[in-house]
C-alpha cells in the first residue's frame, strides 16, 4: 500500500502572491506619497497583474486541460484555485478604481487634467486633429471584424477599441471595428495646449483615435460611434520540442513564435461597452463565462502610467542617490582593493559603477586571462556586456552564462547572444531542464608564478539600470575557497554531464540543484538541536518568495522546538505564522516602498557564532530543484554584522512593513516606537559607515 504525502497547513500560492500585489496596491493608496509615485504603483500593480496571469493562470488552466500530465505544484484543486483567483481580483479592481477617482481629484486640485474628447475646447481640439494627422493616423489600421471569419490576432499587451457604428435613425443598421491604441510608437499621454487657468492638460491616445472615429470611417456614412477599451491576456507559456534537430536557440526562436498563438485568458473591458458586441467578442475568442471576464472602468494597461509626463509634476527631491562604497573611493583600481579584502555592495545604495569598472579594468589587465560571467537579464544599453567585448578584443577568454529563458527577456538575451558570438566571446546558453539563475563572476589572472582569482557572487542581475531600483547584494571578493567553487560551478555550465561532479563538490558556496536544500534543512535542525539544549537560536530570512513545503515544514518543526524565527518575505509567502504548537509564533514582514526588495539574507544563530549568507536563490520548489543556485557565505565579522544590522534595520520598520499573517489582512506594523523607514534608515547607515571609514582614513 502507497502511503500518501500528508499535506501541512499553507496558504495556497496564487491566492498569497495576489495579496503581495494588494500590498502594491496600498503604497498607490497612500496620500503621503506624491502623486507621481502613486501613478507609478498603480503602473506597477497592473503590470504584475498581467504577468500573473499570463503565468500562473495560464498554467492553472493547462493543469485543468491536461490533468495529470501537468506537473505544477498546487495546494487545491485548479479549478477551486481559479475561482478564488476570479474573486480576489475583483475585489481588487473595485480598489483599484477607487484609488484611481481619488487620484484624479488630486491631480485636479494640482491643476493637472487628464481629459477626454468630449471636454476638448476649440484650440484643443484643433491641435487633437492635427496631432492624429502628423503622429497617428498612419498608425491607425481598423479590423472590421464583422467581415472576416474569425477574429484576427489580438496583440497583447496592447489595448484596443471596441467601436460600434451606427445610424441615429435606426437601430439595426450597425457595423463592428477593432482599433489597436498605437501606444508602442506613440505616447499614450498626448500634452495638450493649456488653458487660461494656465493648468496642465492631457488627453489618452485612444481618446484622440475616439474623438477623430468620424474621420476614419467617413467612408462607411455612419453618424454614431461608440467606443471602448479592451484588453486581452493569453497564456505566456510555450513548449520546447527538444527532438527537434535544430539548435538550442532556433528553439526559443521558435517558442517565442508560438506566445502570439497562445490562448487568452482574461479579457478586460470598460463596464460599459455594449452588451451584444462583449458577446460577440467573448465567442470570437473563444472564451467561455467561466473564463476571466473583468469589467472595469474606462480605462486600462495602467502599466503605462509609471510613464507618466514627469513635466507635469514638481521635481521630487532625490531621497538616496547612489555613493562609491568607501573602500572603493579614490581608489586607483578596484581590482587592487579586491584582492586585499572582501567588499559588500548593496544597491541601489551603493553605486553599480565599481561592478563595472573591475570588468573594464580585467578587459586592459595584460596579466588577465579569462574571465567567466551568469548573465541573467541585462541592461538595454549594457556597460557590462562592453566591457566583456572590449576584454576579448584585447586577447582575453570570455565566456558568458546567458539565460536565453528569462522569462520575457528571451528576445533580448537572443540579441546579446549574436553580438557576444559575433565578438569572439564563447556563449553558454543552459539546458533544457534547468535555468541558470547563480549571478556570478570569475577572472583567472597571473601573479608572478601563480593564477589568481577573483570575482563576484551576487543577489540579483548583473544589470546596472535596474541596480538603480532593485535593493541587491554583490559580494566583491578574491577568497580561494569561495572561488574555487565559483570555477566549479562554471565547470558544471560549460561540461553538465561530467561536471556535476564539480557542483557537488562545492565547500564553501551552497548550490542547488546539487543539495542547497539539504544543506538549509541541516541548518535548521542546527538551531532545533540548539533550542532543545536551552541555547539561544535564531533564524532571520530575507526572500522575495517562501513557498516550499519541504522547507516550510521543517520551519513549523523550528518553531516548535521554540526557535525564533522572523521573516523579511517581499513577495510569495505560504508559510501559516500563528500556530497553537509553536512555542513561538514566527514573525513575518513584508516591505513595499520606492526600491523593489530582492536581496536574498540567511543568518542562523549557530549559538552565537552567526552564519550569514547571501543568495540568489527564493525557498520555492524551481529555485531549489530546478535551477542553478548560488548562496554564498559572509566570512569577514563585519561584513557579517553589516547583513545583521540591516536586516534588523528592516524588522524595526513601523511606516512601510505589513505583517504577514495567517489571514492576509496585510495590517501595517504598528508601535509605539519612533517612526522608522527602512530603506531610508539604511541609507543612512550606510553613509554613516562611509563617513566614520573616511574619518578612520585621514
């Protein structure tokens, strides 16, 4: 007889990510918070929410199709899981729009307008018709959907206009058209010419398309036009057929192809549109009642509103501007000071700039013979990728780790793999079943008789703009044993089928898919062992997602033995807080502020010899056995204490952390305590240290 796997108390994935997004949607709330910020929350949570969707709810819905032969990892029945996803998300739409109304009458007593074609004056509408002369008309392709079979493709991430054309003197003479909102090459916000109150006035590029619908379809001799926004979100997933005798990149290639065939799964629509042309498009797509249907305002694809006209608004004081690390300061190269000493960076506090210039300075370094890089996601313009090419051109060995399925950065990372090639540099491209997530650098270069090396382990993407928001860490270090299994691991990239002998052979980093999770279940029942001797224990975490059940569990056992246990989760947490079992309940925070919270922390107490480590990887089942992992120990004191006093730094925050709790209520910390912003707070340490280290210089 087959015993089954008895399930612990969760909270089911989906159901808690949403509540993160809702945490999103509490800072576009907040009416301390300027209103180009709230804008911008408001861009944020509707941006996740399209991904979520064409992710996890896509996914949901293949389980549903294919049963058994999906192996997704649920904690309900796909279909129980879908209808709770329908009825948080209107709740949240509700909110949504709430906030929104609140917004504009803001924005109205600032004199800012954002208006629509049926509150244009005489000069505006002027400018309204030639600005669709000169900038949109040629854009604008309307699909008369009546008159082909079926629908044409529908462009995600798009928005389109549902327009109904009619005669005043009948009711049956109607012809139905699609316009896609041309916002990928032209602005979605269109400045208009002031008034005489001298205020600022907008108007949406889809009301400029609706107020000049007579002009388009002169030619039909309609006299009545209605119009309302749209938006469909399909399924993102696409499948690799690795029988298939072409390379490995043809294939992504070709799965990126297929996303356009993906099928839709949530249709969005202005409340008010017109009931038989909804019907009409509903059955055209192929979707049924039971899909997601949303009715919304008149508005949607707020994503681009963290675009907003900056113009329009007062120039918003810079609270962190990012300052060289003080080791790194004046410095005549950084490599010098790498070797001598390990240097930990935390963007966007500190400046991405020494990241960069220890690459330039290995790209002209003669003595530099190779250097080996994770390239995950990279900037646009990416400084990093220069120096790579200038290394290579100036004789050196240059390989790069790059993640062709980064999911939405395929196509980009295809561009970069045909430069890098194109260069001479050798491109590594992963394999079918597993992603390279590490973030990790390796420069071999000679020293006299020896080869030394140095390098980098990091949180987060070696990417210098997104280093400006996302709060990471980058560990700067020339420690041999730290990059002894960096070349490891680099050894497993290059050879997989021979070099899984290297990754199990790390010492000093932690890697999965090799055993990180055995590794973190051996420090957990360190700190129980701990509990149950009566020594003091401790385990802080800093994630982005808590969702595995192994891990999760043995949490619980921790928390049994009376383990403290406090929890810094941005995103993803599936873990229950209060339990009659625990001898103490776990205390878990969630920080949602300016910068995106993405540094991965781990310090267990060890009975008073703390071991802290920084990871790129989340406590989720893909991170730990599904994808190539790094978590990387801190082994100088200070560098130890720098991670613990930030994070304590974090678990004082009473302005911008929510509790996480068993009934995601999201209640913001509360306390008598004086004030305190994190990510403000550590700035402020972090100058301090550099100030007191400048000090100590003189």
């Amino acid at each position: 007889m087959v015993k089954t796997k008895k399930k612990i108390n969760l909270i089911p994935r989906d159901i808690s990510w949403l509540s993160f997004n809702a945490r999103v949607l509490q800072e576009a709330a907040d009416s301390s918070i300027p209103i180009r910020e709230r804008l911008k929350f408001l861009g944020i949570f509707s941006n996740n929410l399209d991904e979520f969707f064409r992710v996890r709810v896509a996914a949901l819905k293949r389980m549903m199709k294919y049963g058994a032969k999906s192996v997704m990892h649920v904690e309900e029945s796909p279909q129980k899981i879908l209808d709770n996803i329908q009825l948080v998300v209107l709740q949240q739409q509700g909110e949504f729009n709430r906030i929104w109304e609140q917004i504009l009458a803001e924005m109205h007593k600032e004199n800012i307008h954002l208006i629509t074609e049926k509150q244009l004056d005489a000069n505006q509408k002027q400018f309204v018709n030639d600005f669709f002369d000169e900038q949109v008309r040629s854009n604008v392709i309307p699909l008369m959907i009546e008159s082909i079979p079926s629908l044409p493709y529908i462009r995600e991430k798009s928005i389109y206009l549902a327009i109904i054309m009619s005669k005043k003197d009948s009711a049956y003479k109607r012809k139905y058209s699609l316009i896609e909102v041309p916002a990928r090459v032209v602005s979605r916000f269109v400045l208009l010419p002031s008034r005489a109150d001298k205020g600022h006035y907008i108007i949406l590029l889809e009301d400029v398309i609706r107020f000049c619908l007579p002009r388009i379809f002169a030619y039909f001799g309609y006299d009545k036009y209605t119009a309302h926004v749209i938006k469909v979100t399909k399924d993102a997933e696409y499948d690799l057929d690795y029988d298939e005798p072409i390379t490995f990149s043809e294939k992504i290639e070709k799965g990126i192809k297929n996303r356009r065939k993906g099928k839709p799964v949530r249709l969005i629509y202005d409340k008010e549109i017109d009931a038989a042309l909804l019907e009409y498009l509903i059955r055209k797509m192929g979707l049924t009642k039971r899909d997601h249907l949303i009715p919304g305002g008149r508005i949607h694809n707020f994503r681009h509103f963290m675009d907003f006209p900056k113009a329009v608004f007062p120039e918003l004081p810079q609270k962190v501007k990012p300052f060289i690390h003080p080791q790194l300061k004046n410095v005549a190269r950084v490599t010098d000071v790498v070797l001598q000493n390990d240097v930990l960076l935390h963007f966007p506090y500190h400046s991405f700039d020494p990241v960069i210039d220890m690459l330039r300075e290995a790209a002209i370094d003669p003595d530099v013979i190779s250097i080996k890089i994770t390239a995950y996601r990279l900037a646009q313009r990416s400084k990093v990728i220069n120096a790579l090419v200038n290394a290579v051109r100036n004789g050196k060995a240059v390989t790069v780790m790059l993640e062709l399925r980064a999911r939405f950065d395929e196509e980009n990372n295809l561009r970069w793999k045909e430069l890098l090639e194109e260069e001479g540099v050798k491109v590594l491209l992963g394999y079918p079943n597993e992603k390279v997530h590490a973030k990790a650098c390796l420069i071999k270069k000679r020293s006299g008789k020896r080869i030394i090396h140095y390098g980098f382990v990091s949180t987060g993407n070696i990417n210098e703009q997104t280093a400006k928001i996302y709060c990471d860490a980058s560990l700067l270090t020339a420690n041999r044993n730290i990059m002894a299994d960096v070349n490891r691991i680099f050894a497993y990239l290059e050879k997989p089928k021979v070099g899984i002998r290297d990754l199990k052979m790390c010492k000093t980093l932690v890697v999965a898919p090799s055993y990180m999770r055995r590794q973190l279940i051996s420090l957990i029942n360190s700190e129980i062992k701990n509990a149950t001797l009566g020594r003091k224990t401790g385990i802080q975490l800093k994630l982005n997602s808590l969702s595995d059940e192994i891990l999760i569990q043995k949490l619980y056992e921790a928390a049994q033995a009376g383990v403290e246990i406090q929890m810094i989760v941005r995103g993803i947490f599936c873990a229950k807080t209060d339990n009659k079992r625990f001898r103490k309940n776990i205390h878990a925070v969630s920080i949602v502020d300016e910068f995106l919270e993405h540094a991965r922390f781990m310090v267990f107490h060890n009975n008073g010899n703390p071991k802290v480590y920084i990871s790129s990887a989340d406590w989720m089942v893909r991170n730990l056995d599904h994808r190539v992992e790094a978590a990387c120990p801190i082994l100088d004191p200070a560098l130890k204490q720098e991670i613990i006093d930030i994070i304590q730094i974090q678990l004082r925050d009473n302005v911008k952390a929510r509790l996480l709790t068993n009934d995601l209520s999201n209640d913001f910390v509360q306390n008598k305590s004086k004030p305190l912003r994190s990510q403000q707070e550590i700035f402020s340490y972090l100058i301090g240290k550099s100030a007191t280290k400048q000090i100590k210089n003189k």
